[in-house]
C-alpha cells in the first residue's frame, strides 16, 4: 500500500469563512461550540446542546 498524499485545502480564509459559517450556525440552532481547531487539511469540533458550557 502506497502513501496517501493530501492537498492543502483549507486556505486561511476558507478556514475563516468556515469559522464564521459554524459559529453562526451554532448560535442560531441553539448549541455553543467548546472547542474548535482547524488543520491545514482537517478540523475538530466539539458542540454543547445549549448555550451554557458542558462542563
């Protein structure tokens, strides 16, 4: 098996126009984002039910 090669995909302003985008929508359904991290290729995201913290 050969080596998986990714593309950079998630340009800096991908990756702010995709911040924005979540956030927003987060705010709108009702949940809080806890954590957020975008990678060049990835990104990771952990969301509450409600506007208060998890923890």
């Amino acid at each position: 098996m050969g080596k998986k090669y990714r593309n950079k995909v998630l340009t800096e302003q991908i990756k702010k126009d995709l911040k924005s985008l979540l956030y927003q929508i987060a705010e709108e359904k009702g949940f809080s984002i806890e954590h957020f991290e975008i990678g060049m290729d990835d990104m990771c995201i952990c969301l509450c039910p409600s506007r208060q913290s998890c923890r």
